[in-house]
C-alpha cells in the first residue's frame, strides 16, 4: 500500500490518468567504440504497484480532470504574469511598455435574456445570476443559429485579420511604412477564448507594445497606451472575414460593438481603483481551462452520431446550438470548417489560449521545469545524487523504451486511495 501510494501521489490529483504498459532503459554507450554497456536504471511497468505506468491526462478542462485544470491555469497565470511583470526570461522592463487589456465581443444575433444592470430584462423580469435562461433567446424561433455557429466557425481567423491591421493602425498612426513598422515597434500580446452565456465566443487579451525586438527592447519614444487603445478600436472596427453563401444570404463576420479596452498600471499604481497586473492574468488565466460545457451547459467532449443527443439531459439553447452546427457539417462548401467534430464546441474549433514568440515564456518551458523540479525531487528521495556528475566526454546514454496504450483511470481502490492523498498530491504539481 505504501509503495501504491506513492506512485498514485506523483500524479497529482489526476482523476483520469493514462495507462501504459512497456519498459524504458538506460544504458551507457562508449561513442568511441560504439560498445553498449550495461543497464544502468531499468523501468518495468510490471514491477509498479499499480501494474502500469501512470501518466497525467493533462487535461485542460475543469469538468474533465479538475486537477490537471488546476496545473493549466496556474502555469497560464505565470506565462500572463510573466508578460506583465517580467521573470522566467522576461525582463522586468516590460512593465513600462504601454500595456491594455481588451475585451472582444460577438455581434447580435438576437434578444437574450440578461440583466442590463439595475433594469429589468426584456422578458419583464429581473433575473437572478445564476438565472439558467440567462444567455438564451427570447424567442429561440427568431434567433439567427445558423449565423452564431458559423461566427464561432470564423472567429480565429476573425482574430488573425485583426492583429495584421493592428499593426497596419500602429504604423500609420507613427508616420510608418507596414514595412518599416517592424524595425521600430512590435506587437506582443496573449489571449484566451471564453463563452459568453449564449453560446458565443469572446477574446480576452493583453496587447503589449514592445521595442523591434520584443520585450527586451524599449519601445519607440511615439508608443503610448493612448496610441494602442485608438489603434486596437480601429483595428477591431476594420477587421472582416468574409464568410459562405448559404441560401442566397452572404454571410461576413466581424466582432460585436461591444469592445472593452483599459490600461494595465503596475501593482504599485493600484489603489485600489487601478487594473492590476495580477488582476489581469488571475481573470485570463480562470477563463483558460473553461470551455462551451462551462457557460451553455453543452458537451465536454466530440459527438460521434447526432442521436447521441437524445440521450443527454442538455439545456434546449445549447443543444439547438450543436444540431445547427452539426447540419452545417453535412454541406460539401462548409467541409473546410469540420463543423461536426467541433459541434460540441458550438463551431469553435481556434486554441483558446494563445500567445506571441515573444511575449513571454511557453507553456512547454513551465512544464520542463516542473518535470525537472520532479526528477530531483524523485533522486533525493531515493538517495541518489539529483545532480549526477557527467560521465566522460566518449561516452553517452542510450535510453530504449516501449509503451503500449492499456487504458485510462483508476481503478475504485486506486481512486479512493488517490482521493485520500488528494492534499499532499497537489503539492507536486
């Protein structure tokens, strides 16, 4: 039991862990000679308590795996924070470059049920917060579900038109050239995606203008936050992806007139009134590991047929969403936009957090750290050096290793054991 609890705490407080079966073993090569020495450190999944090789699932969503979601925001709220702040091979100088925080909205696609601040609804009534009819139609008969699925279709690419003429409105407003523009200035910025109550998607995102290298270089003596706020409303107001016919209607999509731009100030101009820093990645980072399933109701996961949904207890907004988006799918002209395998998501199918090269640090060097954090901290435990002396300059390692898929999840003792070192797992994140 003790050697079973251990290997189930290195997972963290996964629920749904992947299960391989296999062998990895590391031996030491003369590179000279070519010879293969013996094994140094052999790793056999028959010999673990488990009787498999136990890996995190990894998964981004909350209703999936709350504890792999968990690992995900946080690393999120280090990249944002990093962008902000600097650190994690950011310079601290970042925190002067003029810096907004935009909010993107969806066009209308009909009256929803709201809560227009202290008025009351069009319906005539004041709903409550956690009302479940908010975000839905007023009259489902009337509202344009075809052209909402087929926004969600285009907003990533909606997103990319927008950031090619936000550096065309930053250049003309500094008296450049496009082609100029990039030996002067850059644009670096992070954004997520989230669902809005009625099935839409928005972007949230830090818009950093930096010198022509990045944050590691000062921006120009022009660059202001005033110049980038009125840069990014023009920016968003031109931005238009034309869209499919359908029907003899022409469909062309552009962001809602809904957009929300404040300045970010540092934390020691906050007083409480300002936009803080770690307000801004602590609210990006919450909407990251959220998805459609979180705001609408709908599915966490793909369809594989529609009749699926007949067995499903889903909100009628949400679940009209997936059938409109997965009749979409059958056309021949909208086949680019593989609208049936992204039905769950109501026809988003872009990244819901991405990133410029260099606005801060990656995803993927967080968790090679965290791994190597986990490798030193594993050696110490076992008493070996965590920081081996490396051989001779003729020699190598040879690593030869076979997994083969045998499932995913715990077994019920598995799962009771693992929620019982729930605390402790959740340190090793």
């Amino acid at each position: 039991m003790p050697s079973l609890a251990r290997q189930l705490s290195g997972l963290g407080g996964c629920t749904n862990p992947v299960r391989l079966a296999g062998h990895r073993t590391e031996h030491r090569v003369d590179t000279t000679t070519g010879e293969i020495g013996p094994a140094l450190r052999r790793l056999d999944s028959a010999q673990m308590p488990a009787g498999d090789l136990l890996v995190r699932c990894g998964n981004r969503r909350t209703t999936r795996c709350p504890a792999c979601a968990e690992t995900y925001r946080r690393d999120t709220f280090h990249l944002i924070t990093a962008g902000l702040r600097g650190g994690k091979g950011t310079p601290e100088e970042v925190t002067s470059h003029p810096r907004v925080f935009a909010t993107f909205t969806a066009p209308s696609f009909g009256p929803v049920h709201n809560r227009p601040g202290t008025r009351a609804c069009r319906c005539g009534h004041r709903h409550a917060e956690d009302d479940p009819t908010l975000g839905t139609p007023l009259n489902p008969d009337r509202y344009d579900y075809e052209t909402a699925v087929l926004w969600n279709a285009h907003a990533g690419m909606l997103w990319r038109r927008f950031t090619i003429h936000l550096r065309r409105e930053i250049a003309r407003r500094a008296g450049l050239t496009q082609r100029a523009f990039p030996q002067h200035a850059r644009v670096s910025f992070a954004k997520v995606a989230e669902y809005q109550k009625r099935g839409a998607v928005h972007f949230h995102a830090v818009v950093r203008l930096d010198g022509p290298a990045g944050g590691n270089t000062p921006p120009p003596h022009w660059a202001s936050s005033e110049l980038l706020t009125d840069a990014i409303q023009a920016a968003a107001s031109r931005a238009v992806v034309p869209g499919p016919v359908l029907d003899g209607r022409t469909h062309t999509f552009a962001f809602g007139p809904q957009l929300d731009i404040r300045t970010i100030h540092g934390q020691d101009l906050d007083g409480g009134q300002a936009l803080t820093d770690r307000a801004v990645a602590a609210y990006i980072a919450k909407y990251a590991t959220k998805g459609a399933e979180t705001a609408t109701g709908t599915l966490d996961r793909p369809l594989r047929f529609v009749a699926e949904l007949g067995h499903l207890d889903l909100p009628p907004h949400a679940e009209r969403l997936i059938r409109t988006a997965w009749a979409l799918g059958a056309r021949r002209d909208l086949a680019h936009l593989r609208l049936r395998a992204w039905a769950h998501m109501l026809g988003f199918r872009g990244h819901f957090s991405t990133k410029t090269r260099r606005y801060s640090t990656t995803l993927g060097a967080l968790r090679a750290a965290r791994a190597e954090w986990r490798r030193l901290h594993a050696a110490i435990a076992r008493g070996d050096n965590p920081q081996p002396v490396d051989g001779p300059d003729d020699e190598s390692t040879l690593v030869l290793a076979h997994w083969t898929f045998t499932g995913t999840g715990l077994t019920p003792a598995e799962a009771w054991l693992s929620a019982s070192l729930a605390p402790e797992g959740a340190n090793s994140r």
